[in-house]
C-alpha cells in the first residue's frame, strides 16, 4: 500500500484493529460497539498485513470525533456479525452494502466507500470444463447454477449485492455450499482445491489475499465478473436501527461530509491488479456523483 495513502489513513478513520475498549471521554455513557469482519483488503485479522487493510485505517478519526461514546471493536464474522445488528443494540459495521432486508434493522451512512464488485473464481485448470458458463469473458451464474452437476462457494449470510443475492436466492439449495466460520473463504478454497466444489463467490482482491493465506498461488486461479451485474459496489456505514443507531448514523454522516474521498479510493486501489487499477482509477470520479444516499 502506498506510504502516502497510509499517512492519510492513519490521520483519517478507522481505529487499529484491537479487541477492546477505546480510551473514554469524560461524559462517554454509551458503549457503540463496531464490528470488523476479515475482509482483505478492507480488514486484514492476521499475517504480515495484519491492521493495513483500508477500512483497518478508516476508524481512530471517526471514534476521535464521536467521544461522547466508549467505543468497542469486536472482530466477528458475517453470521454472527448479522445477529448482533439485529438485536435491540448499539452497534455499527463500517463496511456494508445495502439491502432492502438490511434496510428493516439497520440505519445506514451516506456512502463511505467504493469498491470493485463480487465476482466468481475457478481454478486455471478447470478453465476448459468451465467454458460454457463464461461468456465474453463474464460468468453466466444462472447457468451455473442451474447446471446441478456444479456447486458454488459462499459465505453464509452475506450480501454479494442485488443481482447475486437474487440468483443465490432461487438456486437449488444443493449446488449452493456455504460456510458460516470465521475463516468461511479460506474453507471455500480448500474445498475447492479437493475438489468437492467447482467455483468461489468473493471479491478478487480478498480471494487472492486468502489465496496466499492457504498456500494457493493466485495465479492458478482465473476471477470473472458475474454477468448483469455492475462493475463497483457502493458501501455504507450501518448501524442498529435504534435511537442510539440513528443519532450516532447522522454524526457519521456529517463526517463522511467533511473528509475527501479521492485518497480513501487512491488506497483501495493500490490493493488492485494493474488492469483492474487503471479502470478503477479512470471510473473514480464518477462515484461521486449520484452517490449521496443508499
């Protein structure tokens, strides 16, 4: 990651990522609780990255100017991550897309964040077999799952944004295999890698990073975009839909107003291959222009 991106974070959002509780201001009463997920290059639990990735960096400015909470970080994952939104608490995960299901417990942000959309990964040496599903270099999912000789990775309760969770939704429950543990994607790829499924759903970035975590060279994996589907998905803060939720929403809100965007997608793309960098890069001012509201 680029030292300057780095610096800028460091001054700009996210808290290191540390079980407990941050330092108190003197009228601190209510505990917001944030909830981080191992999503690299986003948050990175472990490893040499470990606390680099670019949602690890957009935490301390936004816990520095929210003091009138105790703020907690709790490393969970998507299940459980779920759960707790759901509950009549006071938590928030920095890192979400929007759903019309999430929309009836969760209050969310203005958009924090852009990033290169969900995709699905094969193995370089089931490319052949893979071929009638990959059209104009996207992958037909619809077809694929519809193929019932054929299963599919995913992590358990997890939006891949609107047009994936609405083809995952209509599958046959058994060409679907979804993992719920904390390490749900690296799981995938050992499955993968055994053969006992045939694609991963995922973003490129993070597969390639669990990739390496698994002793998987990346480059015996080929990632295509899924067909229909947009090229970026947007990010939003969200939080419990409760009083505490919708108050601390609207003090976020007024900060993500105030902080410049431009080096926060300098970060993310730093992460990138180099084609996919160059078009991110190139599409980067047009995120911001029709991108106030989920």
């Amino acid at each position: 990651m680029a030292r300057r991106g780095r610096r800028w974070f460091a001054h700009l959002f996210v808290v290191a990522v540390m079980v407990g509780d941050w330092p108190l201001s003197a009228s601190a009463e209510d505990t917001l609780i944030w909830l981080l997920r191992d999503l690299p290059p986003l948050t990175i639990f472990e490893g040499p990255q470990k606390g680099q990735g670019a949602v690890d960096q957009l935490l301390p400015i936004l816990i520095e100017h929210l003091p009138e909470y105790r703020h907690q970080v709790l490393h969970v994952n998507r299940a459980r991550g779920t759960q707790m939104m759901r509950e009549p608490s006071f938590t928030c995960d920095p890192s979400l897309l929007w759903t019309s299901e999430r929309a009836k417990y969760v209050v969310f942000s203005t958009q924090a964040f852009v990033v290169v959309s969900n995709g699905v990964m094969i193995r370089r040496s089931q490319q052949d077999v893979m071929a009638p599903f990959i059209v104009e270099d996207q992958f037909d999912l619809p077809a694929f799952l519809e193929a019932h000789n054929t299963r599919l990775g995913a992590t358990a309760e997890r939006s891949y944004g609107p047009v994936i969770d609405e083809q995952l939704k209509h599958a046959d429950p058994h060409t679907l295999a979804l993992h719920y543990g904390n390490d749900a994607l690296g799981s995938l790829l050992q499955m993968q890698r055994l053969g006992r499924l045939e694609a991963v759903l995922g973003y490129w970035t993070e597969i390639r990073y669990h990739a390496m975590q698994q002793g998987i060279d990346p480059q015996d994996l080929v990632f295509f975009p899924i067909k229909g589907s947009m090229p970026y998905q947007r990010t939003y803060i969200g939080c419990s839909n409760t009083a505490q939720g919708r108050q601390a929403i609207e003090r976020i809100n007024q900060l993500l107003r105030d902080t410049p965007q431009t080096q926060a997608q300098q970060s993310y793309a730093s992460w990138l291959d180099p084609a996919t960098r160059e078009h991110y890069l190139h599409d980067n001012p047009s995120f911001f222009q029709d991108s106030a509201e989920p």
